[in-house]
C-alpha cells in the first residue's frame, strides 16, 4: 500500500520549501473537489465502517465505479480501508480530514505577524 504523508509532516516553515507541501494540498483537494466523493465520505460519516458492498447500494453506485472513487480517496489518506475475507470495509479518517480543515493549512495564507 502506498505510505500517505499527512498534512502536519509537509507543512511548510519559514525556511522549508512550500512545493512538497502545496502538492500534497493539491491532491487532497483534488480528491474532495467531486460530488460523488463527497457524498461517499458524508456516508462514512454517517455510519462509520461501511462494507463497500452497503455503499454501492446506499449511493446507487456500481460497484466498479464506486472502487474508483474509493481509490482516489485512499490514495489521499481521506479514508481508511480494511479487507475482511472477499469484503472490503471503509471509514472514514477523521485525524486527517480534521488537520487538512485546520488551522495547519489556514497558516499557509495568512501573512506573518510583521506584515499584517
């Protein structure tokens, strides 16, 4: 499985680089700039950890289609996934939904104490 950094490891300081950091922005916003992803992630919410086959049928979603969005979910480490025999369950991963809506990133744009 592919290791996630989270928001708080590639925040950016005064000296460090902001790339890393912006890029990894951009593809967690990336991952929630769509309806469907968002509805999926407000089901997780709801009901905690969910088998995907419960989700399909929820969202009325194919299952092929719904295991894309799954996918770019994870890949951002918005979600967590778990297999269980031939099921797969998921939920959602509040540590990093809570510090990619927190004051971490709300840092990036605000000017520095001297300046404002």
């Amino acid at each position: 499985m592919k290791e996630i950094s989270t928001v708080s490891e590639t925040a950016p300081s005064d000296t460090a680089s902001t790339e890393p950091a912006f890029d990894l922005f951009e593809s967690k916003f990336k991952a929630l700039a769509d309806k469907k992803r968002l509805q999926i992630m407000h089901e997780l919410t709801k009901h905690g950890r969910v088998c995907v086959c419960d989700l399909a049928e929820v969202l009325e979603m194919a299952q092929s289609k719904l295991s894309y969005h799954l996918k770019i979910l994870l890949d951002a480490g918005l979600i967590q996934k778990e297999s269980d025999g031939v099921w797969n369950y998921y939920w959602l991963n509040h540590a990093e939904v809570n510090r990619l809506l927190s004051e971490e990133l709300c840092r990036v744009f605000r000017c520095s104490s001297d300046c404002c």
